[in-house]
C-alpha cells in the first residue's frame, strides 16, 4: 500500500502543482540546549560522523563533554570534529565496529587523550544490503551475517572494552542503539529486527553484572527518523532512486517522515536531536539510578496499535 503522502504529493507532481522542499539535509536540525549535564565527562560515539551520531556528539559537546567520534566516513568524521571544536574537544578515529581491535583502539585513544572514559555510545548501524527484504525462505545469509556483526557484535565490542575501561574505577555509562524495529515485529527486514532485539538483551544481561561495579548500561529505541540511513530505507519502500533526486521526491521524503511516520501532534516532528537529547540525560548523573532499561524514543508509535475498524 503506498504512503498518504506519496500518493498526495506524487499525484500533485503530475498534475504541475506539486509542493517544493529544499535538500534532505533541512531534515536535520541541531539541539539548542545550553545544558553543562555533562561538563567533565570523556565519551566515545561510535557511527558519529553522520545521522544519530553526529548530533549526538554535538549534544554531547555542547552540554561539556569531550568527544571521540568513531567512524568508517572518514571525511565525514574528521570534518564532523573539526565542527566541534578540534581535538581538544572532539577528535576523530576510522574504527570499523565488525573489528574488535578497531573498537578496543577507540576506547585507548579516548583514555590516552583524556585519562579516562565516562561514555561509551555503540550507536554505529547498518540496514543490510536492502531495507526492502525477499521473502525468509529467500533471505541472503551473508547479508544477515553482516548486520549482527555490525549491529550485534559491534555493540558487544563496545561494551566489553568500554567495561574494561570503566570498571576498574566504579563508574561509566555505556548506550546502545536498539529500535523500535526490536520491539515491533514486521516493520524492518529480519536481519535488522533480530539484531536491534538482541541489543536489547545484551544491555540487559551486561547491566545486571555491570551494576555491582558502578556502570550502567542502556539502551535508546529510535523510530524512523530522517537520517540518510532512514532516507535510504524510506526511498527503497517507495521504489525511489538511491538519492540525489529531483525536488518532488524531497518533497515526498519530507512528508512521509512528518505525517506518515509521525505519531505526535502539535507539530513536534521527531528527529535525531530527541535521540541525541535522550543520550545526554542517559548519560548524565540524573539518571544515575537508571540501568538495564530500554527507553523507547519514538513519539509514542509503540504504546498501540489502532485496531482495523470502519470509522463510524
């Protein structure tokens, strides 16, 4: 079945009244917050140099801490820290979380340049070859192999050496990105799903060893938000080229994610600041008593599903 919006805005493009929008990027709007939460602190982001990630290390700049960005876009990293300050403040590494030796570097460094770690977000991710999956019977194995090592193992890394940097001084914070494609079944491709549900349980059972030694550990459940990885996914369910496109096509991306994928009203549209946000208050001492929970951002879209009944 196609999107509202598609069908609206498409059909408007035919007719010559379509709507116009600018680039993907007006998608992405900074955090304004002033907040010192976490003045002092020392984070790793891993996936920070675009989407969840780079706004995350902005909040997380912005609110004192001093920031590694861990990353494979190269470019996009080091220009990501150069934003923020340079490396007195954030620096950035190539770190490929599939790579245990990458992941254990990016906390050294952190330590090395610091003395410390007080953060460690395993925020990197990946969607697969497609978003847009064959049936299971036809499911690419190597493709599904590649998301948990990525999405699963890669978040393990992190909190196996993040742990190791941590403990030994009774305290730390460390994150994870889930989904709420871990929560709800059917709304990603297998691979996805299985291995955002898996974070879950992994945050949980590293919590329940790790709470006796002063480090908590939790996880943040995005729904879709305007990313370039939730562009992406968008793009293949419309049968959209791969980016790039003509104004219509922003147009449609635009409205998919502030009407079809919006469960809030008021205009409150939900985007990578509210998870950037929800990180910086995971990671701040107000939540020091917090540990092993999953805290679902997503505008209410898990609370219920409407039941499929006429109007009246």
């Amino acid at each position: 079945m196609m999107f509202r919006a598609m069908r609206a805005v498409l059909s408007a493009a035919r007719s010559g009244a379509g709507g116009r929008a600018g680039s993907s990027s007006r998608f992405l709007s900074g955090s304004s917050s002033d907040s010192r939460r976490l003045a002092g602190k020392v984070a790793v982001i891993t996936g920070a140099a675009s989407g969840i990630g780079r706004v995350t290390a902005a909040e997380f700049v912005r609110s004192g801490a001093r920031v590694v960005l861990a990353d494979v876009q190269d470019d996009l990293g080091r220009a990501a820290a150069a934003e923020l300050g340079g490396p007195d403040t954030a620096c950035y590494t190539r770190c490929d979380v599939t790579d245990e030796a990458q992941v254990a570097a990016a906390v050294d460094l952190a330590v090395a340049r610091h003395g410390r770690l007080d953060v460690m977000f395993n925020n990197a991710g990946t969607l697969g070859g497609r978003y847009v999956a064959a049936p299971i019977e036809s499911m690419d194995m190597a493709d599904f192999d590649r998301v948990l090592a990525v999405n699963l193992r890669g978040v393990a890394a992190g909190i196996k050496h993040a742990a190791r940097a941590m403990a030994p001084h009774g305290q730390g914070c460390i994150l994870c990105t889930s989904s709420t494609s871990g929560a709800l079944a059917g709304s990603a491709p297998h691979a996805y799903s299985v291995s955002k549900t898996a974070v879950v349980g992994m945050v949980r059972s590293a919590a329940a060893e790790l709470a006796a030694r002063g480090v908590r550990v939790n996880a943040i459940s995005p729904y879709a938000i305007a990313t370039p990885m939730g562009a992406r996914a968008v793009r293949e369910m419309l049968g959209l080229p791969p980016g790039g496109a003509g104004e219509d096509e922003e147009e449609v991306l635009r409205r998919v994610f502030e009407e079809d994928f919006n469960e809030m009203g008021g205009g409150v549209v939900l985007g990578a600041e509210d998870i950037a946000r929800a990180a910086v208050f995971l990671a701040s001492d107000d939540a020091r008593c917090i540990t092993g929970h999953n805290l679902m951002v997503d505008g209410g879209f898990s609370v219920a599903k409407p039941l499929n009944v006429p109007a009246s």
